[in-house]
C-alpha cells in the first residue's frame, strides 16, 4: 500500500514520495498532452479558420499575464503568488504551483497573428489565432 505522511515523520514515506516526484520529472515518455509539460496546462486546437489555445492558470491576475507573438512562435507569461498559507502555519504538502511561468508554442505558418484575441475568464486563460484568408477553405465553382 502506497503511504504518504501529511507529517514529515516518515522517512521512507519522504523517500518514495521523492522518488515519484523525481520519475515524473524525468518522464519523457508520450501521452496524450504530447511530451511537454508545465504550468499552465495547455489545451491547443485547431478548425479550418483558427487555432485555439487554453491556457488553464486558475488564480492569477489577468493584469500579471503576458501574450506576445513574435517570428511565429506565442508565449504565455506571469507569475502566480504565493500563498499567505506558509506565514500562519507550517506547511506540511504544498501542491500548488506558484513563481514566474513561462509557456512557449510554434503557431503554423497560416496564422495571422495581427488579428490575435485573448480573454480571461474564470481562471482560463483562451486565446484565439484566426487563419489568414488564403488559408481559409473555399469552394470552387465548376463551370
């Protein structure tokens, strides 16, 4: 059975705790959020007239965030603050990610990055990237 101390007493809870952290760190191997990992977690998709970015970075001021496209490539940056939690109490797990971010993504060649929208709402951070209109499907009539 998997034990994990709320209380550092434990020295092999700590030990394989450190352990899991560490194999999660280093594990390169594909999954369905591809190989790349972070905060914020990103959700990035695409329709025949935009590509569609989630950024999901629940707790921030939208004021501390950053969107910029430059040579085709967005980055999405800030910083989350750190709980008040560790000035009251002795923290014993903290999962929470706080500190500057910084997330970085290739845009495909059709994009047109002067016509880029961004909103936040409810800790999700969406950012929409319409297609250039000669990439945009169109019908060609047959005479």
């Amino acid at each position: 059975m998997l034990y994990r101390s709320f209380f550092p007493r434990d020295l092999y809870a700590d030990m394989d705790r450190l352990q899991r952290e560490m194999q999660q760190a280093l594990d390169l191997s594909p999954n369905i959020r591809g190989l790349a990992r972070g905060f914020p977690a990103l959700n990035i998709g695409g329709t025949a007239k935009s590509v569609e970015i989630y950024a999901f970075a629940p707790g921030i001021d939208p004021a501390s965030l950053e969107v910029q496209i430059e040579k085709g490539v967005l980055t999405v940056a800030g910083e989350r603050k750190d709980d008040e939690m560790a000035e009251k109490a002795a923290v014993h797990i903290n999962e929470r990610y706080a500190g500057r971010f910084r997330r970085v993504v290739a845009l495909p060649d059709d994009v047109d990055a002067n016509a880029c929208e961004a909103q936040y709402r409810d800790g999700v951070l969406h950012i929409s990237i319409p297609r250039s209109e000669s990439a945009q499907p169109r019908r060609i009539a047959i005479h």
